[in-house]
C-alpha cells in the first residue's frame, strides 16, 4: 500500500487532503508513523520504503517480482465515498521500478477509489513504466487476462487475479463487456473453479507456472472459511495451479501445503501507513513477510518456499528482530497446523513451511 502517507514522503506527492474520518490529511499519517518510531528525513528516495527487502532480492535473485498494488495511481479526485482512500502520484510511482517489480495484481478493494478516471490512469501509468499488470482493465475481458511474464531459459508464469466482495470491494467496481474495472468473482462456487479452469487451459502452454491471486476476506482475523479451503483446493485440483495467493488481511494467515502446491491464505501487508494507528496491535500487522517461492515449470510442483520476515518502521522495511521472528513462527505455525503444515525456523532468520 504505497499510497496515502507513504506517497507524502516521495518526492512527488498528490494533495495531501482526505475524505476520512480518522484523519483529514494524509501527513497526519506521517506524523503518527514519526510520533511512534522517530522522525523520517524528506523526500526519500523512490528505494527507501524498501528498506532491507532490497538486499534479500539480491539473494534470491526471483525470476518474477509479483505484488499485489492496494493502491491507484492517479492524480484524480473523483474519489469514491467509501471512508478510505488510497492514492499515490504517478510520478511517485517509480518506487515500483526501483525494486523491480514486474508486475502488479489490481483486483482489490482500493483500485478505484478514485473513480474510473484514477483506475485508467493507474493501467497507463503501468504501462508507461514497463510493469506487467492484471486483474482490472479497460473492459471485463482485459481485467480477467493474466499477466504472462517470460522467464528466459525456463518457462512462462501466468498470473490471474480476481477479488471477491467480502474484501470490500463494491460490486458495481466490476469490469462490464464494455467498461472499465476489475474481475470481480461472483462466488466461490465449483461453478466458478469450472470456469476458471477453463480459462487457464485455454491459456496455458507446457511448462507454464500457474499463480491464481485472490483479494478475499476481512482485514482482521485468523479464521479461514471452509469454501475459501474448498475453492483453494478445486484451483489446485481442477485447474492446475501451482501458488494460491492470497491477500486482504493486514497480518498474515495461515499456511497450507496441498498437493505439492502451495496455498497462502493471507499473505498480510508487506508495507503499509499503518504505523501508530491503535486498536489492532494483537495481531501484529507492523510484521511484514517476504515470500520466495520455487515451483518446477515441468509439472508445476511446489520445489521450496521460504518466508523472509521484516518489520515497517518510519514508513520503511527493517529486518525483523529475533523476538519478533520468534512470534511470527509461533503465530504461522499455531494458524497452520489446522491444515497439516508447520513453520519452522530456517537459518538466516527465515521461516520454512513444512
């Protein structure tokens, strides 16, 4: 979530004003993530909000670097008059080429929060700086089309990414035959796994990776609802893919090995603004995890996974502290041990789904 208060601190901010009513200005939450972790010198550069994640990439060297963006792009104020907002300044933008991304999933409960207009500026602005993106467009057939990033020497990775309304996102947001939007799943129904499956035979080719990346749930909580399990396991069973990437929750959720694949039911917030805001502390949502995870083009099976966990301090990812590792493998491990899987300690500070 690069928007709002982060934006403020790149060097090319949108007007600061909000239509909320915890806070009127986006600098407000600025002054919180300073009043709680000290002051943050201004403008960064577009890599600061990366922080240490910058050197763990230099590590594992990823062949794709997928996140899901909770924000739009856009300069517009055509905003929606839902309670939050989220915006970051297309020139501001260039913190996304800073760490690499290569592509950007869209459909969530933040993609147009600044109308139509915001949405379209967001897919150019995209555009314009080389970033694969998926799950919205300009009509329903370019929101429901993966993202397909090539990876020299070994395959293709086809990326779909739909959101569901549960995680906030108005129905009328949807992509239509002829109008902008995002693909927006109608339910969790064998009905829709069938017709997804569908969709992605007629996509793939040999040795192509399948993500399905789904916007689902609540922002809080752990609980994981049986039809999210059932869909998770009929994307795997009857469409053949490999990663189930799931996001919405503030702060990471279980995770389940099935199948030799791989099912993150919440992956929680990798940087966000949220720094001082008080009532979700329980959950730990300042806990940020890295997810590098290997899959074998040949037959999509899961090769390796392992968690990086970091913490957001002054807008920024800092490596995580050994207590706060500890807590996270704890939390993980207690959350995913429902759906046969443990988490370990790996060396490095690291977490191993086992």
């Amino acid at each position: 979530m690069l928007g709002r208060g982060i934006d403020q601190i790149l060097p090319y901010p949108c007007a600061p004003q909000l239509h909320e009513d915890y806070v009127r200005s986006a600098l407000g939450y600025v002054t919180l993530a300073e009043d709680a972790n000290g002051p943050i010198k201004r403008p960064v550069t577009p890599s600061y909000v990366w922080g240490d994640a910058l050197d763990e990439l230099k590590r594992a060297r990823p062949d794709a670097r997928v996140i899901n963006l909770e924000t739009s792009i856009t300069r517009s104020e055509d905003y929606e008059p839902k309670g939050i907002n989220y915006r970051m300044s297309p020139e501001n933008a260039e913190c996304l080429r800073a760490t690499g991304i290569d592509c950007c999933l869209l459909a969530n409960n933040h993609m147009l929060d600044w109308g139509r207009s915001g949405l379209l500026e967001t897919l150019a602005t995209l555009k314009r700086l080389g970033i694969a993106g998926a799950g919205a467009g300009h009509d329903r057939a370019e929101a429901a089309a993966p993202a397909i990033l090539p990876v020299a020497g070994k395959g293709r990775v086809l990326i779909f990414s739909f959101a569901t309304a549960d995680s906030g996102v108005p129905r009328h947001w949807a992509a239509t035959e002829q109008g902008p939007g995002i693909n927006l799943l109608t339910g969790l129904s064998e009905q829709t796994i069938s017709r997804l499956a569908d969709r992605i035979s007629r996509e793939r080719r040999a040795g192509d990776v399948i993500v399905a990346s789904i916007h689902w749930g609540p922002n809080w909580g752990y609980t994981v609802p049986d039809e999210q399990r059932q869909f998770a396991h009929g994307l795997i069973d009857h469409a053949g893919v490999s990663v189930v990437h799931g996001h919405s929750s503030h702060h990471p959720k279980a995770i389940e090995l099935y199948n030799e694949r791989l099912i993150l039911y919440g992956c929680g917030d990798f940087i966000n603004d949220y720094e001082g805001i008080r009532g979700y502390e329980a959950f730990r949502d300042d806990l940020a995890s890295m997810y590098f995870v290997g899959v074998a083009p040949a037959n999509g099976a899961l090769v390796s996974v392992e968690l990086v966990p970091l913490q957001i301090k002054r807008l920024r990812l800092n490596r995580a502290t050994e207590t706060d590792i500890a807590w996270l493998q704890q939390t993980l491990d207690r959350e995913s041990r429902a759906f046969g899987t443990r988490i370990i300690t790996a060396p490095g500070g690291r977490l191993s789904p086992q």
